[in-house]
C-alpha cells in the first residue's frame, strides 16, 4: 500500500473527526479508509487513534505522528509547487525582524522587489538592534549578523560578514597607514562607548611567531583609544567617512565606499575570520512556503558578486 497516501488519510481522519468523513471527502467507502488506518498502525506496531461509532480520538503516540505527518505533507507541497509549470504561489503574512542598521542598507530595499514576485504575501518589517525572541513574538523569520548563540533556533547561512579598519584617504594621507595592528595606538580610532555592545574590542589575526615557537595564527583583541567615541554605530561609520579618524566596521557597511574609493581598507592581513549573516526561524515550527521562499530570496540576492559593493539602502 502507498505509505504517502496511507499519512494523507491519517491526517484527513482527524482533520474530519472521523473515518466516516475522510471516505466521503475522498468518495470511497469508509472500510476502505479503515484497512488503510489497520495497515499504518500493524507497520508501525502502534495504536495511532481510538475509534469509536461515534468518534475518533488520538492516541499519545498518534499526536506525535500527526505532527511529523502534517510537516511532511506540507513539505512534500512546498516542493510540487516549487517545480511546478505554474511557478510558485505563496500567499499571507511575513513578520521578519533584522537589525537596524543592516536591515535598513540591506533588508528593507529587497522587500518591494520580493513582494514584485510573490504579490499575494503581505510583509511586516520590524527593525532593532535588541535581540528578538522570535517564537514568543511572532516572527517568521529573523535576520541575524555574528556568530549564533541560540542553540533553540535553526539557523541559514545566507553570506559572510568580516569586520576591517577603514580611513579615508585625505584622513590618510594627513597621518598616515597603520602596518599593524599595534600601530593604531597612533592614530585618531573611532570606537564604540564602553556601554555599547562590542564588549572584546577589535579582534584581529596575528601571524605565529616563529621566534616563540608558534605554528599557528592566533586571535588578540584590542580596545584603541582616540577623541571620539559613539554608542551608534552608523555615527561612527559617518565620523569615519568626514575624515576624523579610523574606524572598525562590517563588510556589509563599508564594501560599497571601499568600492568606490571614499573609504580604504586598512590592515587587511591582519583581518580576523569572518562570521556569518544569517537567517533564523524556531526549529519547533514548520517553515511556511513564504519563509522558505524569502529566505532562498535574501540567499540569492547576497551570493551577487557585486551586491555589498552597491550602495543598495540609505545610510
């Protein structure tokens, strides 16, 4: 017997509240329904419901595999509609939360060009650099820069993010190019206040030394000092922009300046390893056509080449 279509008729029974029901929506007789539920339950070697003349119950056993029933079903149709030759068709709400200053360079300008390709989704954006519990707020979907911590939440890579230090060629030009990292005692640098988040400071990759019998390179974290400091980062990205000194700033906000030639990339040998740009959904909750397809979406849009190189949202 076809296992697919024995989970179609479990999930039609309790959807229906009865054997009597599923047979007629399906218009066959409902013993037919009932030597489908006889066989899933004699392969599985569980007692799925318990049925009565009256009515269908479900067993502890049989509301676990409900659930797992629905999601695949659900995912079996996902992926149908996917392929289809109609295209695909998601349809209702998308509550998607990033951080404010990413989300607003590189979120926000892609929602009207997503909502171009699937017009029956409405889309609700919520930007803000405190960190959202998603399930218990009611988000589909968040949008996360860093490395992940919450071990609740399933998590896709969507690109990589690295952190350098940035000046201005005038800026540059007046004070010259740090050669390492221990150079930047020197310099006017931008950094986040002590109440701001960045708690290690800037974090850079040193090569071993050989003299001390390193083999491997090595993480150091420093906090340079300098005549201005800011809670917010986006100041200290415009500070840096003015030519008042040297910043530490993601890829994502600074690639398109370095592109363009108004800002340089200094230190670039020294530069720590990347972390990830990630989408995050609740790993308990079944993945809506609509989350999948945005996620696939914002995935698509930053593999580009060019996409952090272009100046794709305000600043």
């Amino acid at each position: 017997m076809d296992r697919l279509k024995t989970l179609e008729t479990f999930c039609a029974i309790v959807a229906r509240g009865s054997l009597t029901a599923a047979a007629q929506a399906e218009g066959i007789a409902p013993a037919v329904i009932g030597r489908r539920i006889d066989a899933l339950e004699e392969r599985l070697g569980v007692k799925l419901l318990v049925r009565s003349t009256r009515r269908i119950s479900l067993t502890h056993e049989g509301s676990a595999f409900l659930e797992d029933c629905q999601r695949i079903l659900s995912d079996l149709a996902n992926a149908e509609a996917s392929v289809s030759a109609g295209g695909v068709k998601a349809s209702g709400h998308l509550r998607v939360t990033a951080p404010a200053g990413f989300g607003r360079r590189h979120v926000a300008p892609l929602v009207p060009l997503f909502r171009e390709l699937h017009p029956d989704v409405t889309l609700s954006l919520n930007l803000s650099d405190r960190v959202i519990d998603i399930a218990s707020e009611g988000f589909d979907c968040a949008v996360r820069v860093g490395d992940l911590t919450d071990s609740s939440l399933v998590g896709v890579r969507l690109g990589d993010n690295r952190r350098l230090c940035v000046a201005t060629p005038s800026y540059l030009q007046r004070h010259g190019t740090p050669k390492h990292p221990q150079d930047l005692v020197r310099f006017d640098c931008l950094t986040l206040s002590s109440d701001a988040s960045q708690t290690r400071g800037w974090a850079f990759r040193l090569p071993p030394n050989a003299a001390k019998g390193e083999t491997d390179s090595h993480l150091i974290y420093m906090r340079p000092q300098g005549p201005l400091d800011c809670s917010d980062g986006q100041v200290l990205h415009d500070w840096c922009l003015r030519g008042y000194g040297i910043a530490w700033r993601s890829t994502w906000e600074v690639e398109g300046e370095i592109a363009g030639g108004q800002l340089v990339a200094l230190l670039e040998d020294f530069a720590a390893p990347p972390n990830g740009i990630y989408a995050m959904f609740p790993s308990a909750k079944h993945l809506p056509l609509r989350v999948r397809l945005w996620i696939d979406f914002l995935k698509h849009h930053y593999s580009l080449p060019d996409f952090w190189k272009r100046s794709v949202g305000p600043g």
